[in-house]
C-alpha cells in the first residue's frame, strides 16, 4: 500500500469518528475534509479532491468570518485543482479571491500572497497569456525578494520560474540572468 492509501485510510477514520460525534459544521470536520482533498489532489483524483475541498469550504464559509485566512486558503485549494481540470476562469475567479482575503488580513509582504500571486500566474500560464503571468510571477517574486533570506530555495525557484518564462517568451538574456540569479 501507498503512502498516499494509508493516509488516506487514516484520515477516513478520523472522519467517520467526527461525523459521529461532531456536529455537521464543526471546523474540525472542515479540516478533516481538507486533508483528504489534498490526498485525493496528490495522486491526482482531482474530482474527488474537488468534492472534499468542496465540503471543506462550505463549513469554513459557515464557521469563520469572510475575510478569515482559512476561507484564503481554500479558495486556494479549489482554484489549484480547477486549473489542474482545465477550469481556467473558475480557478482565476478563486485565486483572485483567496489574493483579496489574504490582502485584507495580512501584512503586505507576507509569503502567502506571494504564492497567491504565483497562483494566478499559473493559470495565466495554463491560458497561455504570457504577460499576465509575468505580472503576477514577477509580483510573487517582489515580495518573496522582500520576505525571505537570499539562500531561500523558494527564491530560487521563483526566479527559476520567471527565466523559463522569458525563455518561452523568446527573451532569452533575461531568462539567462534570472537562471544564474536562481543559482
């Protein structure tokens, strides 16, 4: 069996225990919920993962006020698989909202919007509209610059990122300077 099967096994039996003994819109069930939606997301049963994420949500949107982080973090969730499903506008329409929550409540150069920013930039990305995803990509990289040490691989990977995308783009010095950047 899997890594992913036993955790998958595990998190099924804690969730029959909380749907017994909590009530139907407890956090924790939300939580639950979320845990197997990102099992079901790494062996790529994106429709399953959907249904879970989806359930999570509906709790979290009950149990936590509009603009709490949760509610950012799920909208997240949803709008990965979406893009993975080829849901583009569905996915930018959740990315766009979990970015307005996370800017509501936190400080503006926190990592997390810098994977948000990332975020649409990858369904940009996946509609083939290189220079939204550069405004995004680069937007994540800006705060990533300001919130992390230089040694940071999540650094790393952002200006890899922005260097394939010069690369596509044909502009290939920049893509050049980004990648020795990313070193």
């Amino acid at each position: 069996m899997g890594e992913s099967s036993k955790a998958l096994e595990l998190y099924e039996k804690v969730n029959r225990i909380w749907e017994i003994s909590l009530h139907a819109n407890h956090p924790s069930l939300a939580t639950s919920y979320n845990h197997i939606g990102e099992v079901y997301r790494s062996m790529g049963e994106y429709s399953k993962a959907l249904e879970f994420h989806e359930k999570a949500n509906k709790i979290w949107e009950i149990s936590r006020p509009a603009n709490h982080p949760t509610l950012a973090t799920s909208y997240n969730n949803i709008g990965l698989l979406y893009n993975r499903m080829g849901e583009y506008s569905d996915a930018l329409e959740l990315h766009e909202k979990s970015l307005r929550i996370l800017g509501i409540s936190l400080p503006a150069n926190r990592p997390s919007l810098a994977t948000s920013y990332n975020n649409i930039g990858e369904v940009c990305s996946s509609m083939r509209e290189s220079s939204k995803e550069l405004e995004f990509k680069e937007k994540a990289n800006k705060i990533c610059e300001i919130s992390l040490p230089a040694n940071r691989p999540t650094l790393a990977t952002s200006y890899n990122n922005i260097g394939l995308l010069y690369n596509r783009m044909g502009e290939y010095s920049d893509a050049l300077e980004l990648h020795e950047k990313s070193l």
